[in-house]
C-alpha cells in the first residue's frame, strides 16, 4: 500500500507538505502542488477516508435524497442516481442514498450530523416542505426540480414545462386537432410534484395556443390501467389521433392498447412519449419523444454542488431545455 512518505519521497518534499496539499490548510506554491500531484496520480496514492476528513473537516461524502414514494418511476429515478454517483466519484467524493420518506425529520437528521457535506434533493414538490430547512442549513444544497418558490435556492431539471408544450406543437405541425395526454399516476400530481405538474401545465398552455382539442388523464403506473384509459378515451372521443404520454411505465401498454381496438400507429393515432431516449427507441414502433437527460442533469447538479462547496458563485436557475426526436410513432393526421 502506498503511504504519504512515498509520495513524499517520489515528489522530493517532505509528508507534512502533502497532507497540506491535500487539506489545502496551508499556500503551497503551484509548482510544488503540481508535483505532489503527480505524484500522488502516478503510485496511485489513496488518502486514508477518515484521516482525510479530520485533516479537512469535511466527509467527502453527498447525500442523495430521492424518497421511494409511490407513483414513482423507480428505472428513471435509478438513472438520476448513477449519474449523481458517477460525477461525484470523478470528484472523490462518495454518495450516500437516501430512499425512505422521512421529510424535514430525515433532512435535519442528515444535516446535522457529520455524514455529509452537502445535499442533493430529488422529487421536489410545489410546495416542498424540505424547502424552509434547506434554506435555512448551512450545507450546500442542489435541488433536482423546481418548487413553485426557488428564491435562495439553487435548481436544476429539464424544462419540463417547454417539453410538454413541444410535444403538442410538434403532434399540431402534423395536422392533429383532438388529442390527449395519458399523464403521471394520480398520486403523482396529488401531491404537486413539479415535474408532473408543469408538463401538465405546458400541454394544456400549448393546446389553448394553438385552438386544440385536448385534456390530461392521470393513470396508474399498471398496464390495465392504461388500456382501461385508452378504450374509455377511443370510446368518448373517436376524433382522437394524437395522444403524449408522460408515463414511462405504460407507453408500450398505450400503444398496445390503440393496436388492440384497431387503431394503427402512426396511421390513425400518432403516439408521442416523454421517457427516456433509450426507452423510446425500443419500443415497437419506435416513438417519438423528448429525453428526459438523467446523465446530465445528475452529472451537472454534482459540479453545481462541488462549486458552491468551494464557494464559487453559481445560477439559482438551471433549465436545459427539450429536445424531441422524431421517430415511427408520428405522423401527419390522417384525413
């Protein structure tokens, strides 16, 4: 196992001058940082975990907090997780993963222990009950999604708003007048989560824009329930060729569904999903989606946290705007 005295060694400096270039606790000059630097990549030098929190006084540790409620897409939520534990390994730092539905109590009892040194909170609500604490700690904190009140917070997520607004507009350019959205279970926008509800928002902003005909359904996350919804719309409202589903779990069900009462996609009724891109590319057909960028936003919540860690300046506001990928599932309405 290779010690600080071999990289002190291997670098011509003395033990006490690494461990002051790994805590930062004394002006080292660039030159000799560079040097114990490489030294330290080039045997592969791993400084002891506790050793280097007490030298520092932090943990290099983030806590990941993104609660297992129900309604949730567990296979999307894990995306934002790997790449949350994917960029903060890049900064050597580990991810502690918090699942359980704990609130304020489970966020105080994080912040106010020594496990952590800053937050990333996932599955924000319109009015978050976290938000008041997490304004109030002073660890830094990153917020994957928007509470209707962001003031003193920082926030990223896709502009979700805009990617429900896109899909509209995209299924208007193709002639669709009568559509609908199959939207999030209803304990999803029962308790306002943001994403959910600003998707919502933007499809029935655009449908008014643009002189449509088209409302949101809340459905289970269960393969019955979405060809219950899909037969009990078909029946009520036979015009309908365009439908967007912002549900990963029943978009093959959906289209499944239209097939089974004889309507063809993309012939009779265009399909249009917000779901991951790798999701929407296997699904038979194809379907036409805007990404939900997991990778992304997790990798840049990390370097958003890691900046305000070093006191660096950073946006409140971070919304990386949609991108729709046409594929076989849409086309123009039919005469």
């Amino acid at each position: 196992m290779v010690k600080i005295t071999d990289v002190a060694r291997h670098a011509g400096v003395s033990p006490s001058t690494v461990s002051y270039v790994l805590s930062g606790k004394r002006s080292i000059s660039e030159e000799t940082r560079r040097r114990v630097r490489d030294s330290i990549r080039e045997l592969g030098y791993r400084p002891h975990a506790g050793a280097r929190a007490l030298a520092s006084s932090r943990s290099n540790v983030l806590a990941l907090m993104v609660p297992l409620r129900s309604g949730i897409a567990v296979p999307v939520v894990m995306r934002f997780a790997v790449s949350v534990v994917t960029a903060a390994r890049r900064h050597d730092h580990d991810v502690l993963l918090l699942t359980q539905e704990e609130g304020e109590d489970g966020l105080r009892r994080v912040a106010d222990s020594a496990l952590v040194d800053a937050l990333i909170v996932m599955d924000v609500q319109m009015k978050d009950p976290r938000v008041p604490l997490l304004r109030s700690l002073d660890r830094p904190s990153v917020l994957i999604g928007f509470p209707a009140d962001a003031d003193d917070l920082t926030c990223i997520d896709l502009d979700f708003h805009a990617a429900g607004a896109g899909c509209v507009e995209h299924l208007a350019g193709l002639g669709h007048r009568e559509i609908a959205m199959i939207g999030s279970p209803p304990e999803v926008y029962a308790r306002q989560t943001g994403y959910a509800r600003r998707v919502a928002d933007g499809f029935a902003e655009a449908v008014r824009a643009h002189g449509l005909s088209g409302d949101v359904h809340p459905c289970e996350a269960a393969p019955d329930a979405a060809r219950d919804l899909v037969g009990r719309l078909l029946a009520e409202r036979p015009g309908l060729t365009g439908v967007l589903v912002h549900n990963e779990p029943v978009a093959g069900s959906v289209v499944g569904a239209l097939r089974a009462a004889g309507r063809r996609v993309p012939e009779d009724v265009s399909v249009v999903a917000i779901c991951p891109d790798e999701m929407a590319e296997h699904a038979e057909p194809p379907l036409s989606s805007v990404a939900i960028p997991a990778e992304e936003v997790g990798g840049r919540a990390v370097e958003l946290l890691m900046a305000k860690l070093e006191g660096v300046p950073v946006p409140a506001a971070t919304l990386l705007p949609p991108t729709l990928t046409r594929r076989a599932s849409s086309a123009p309405a039919p005469v």
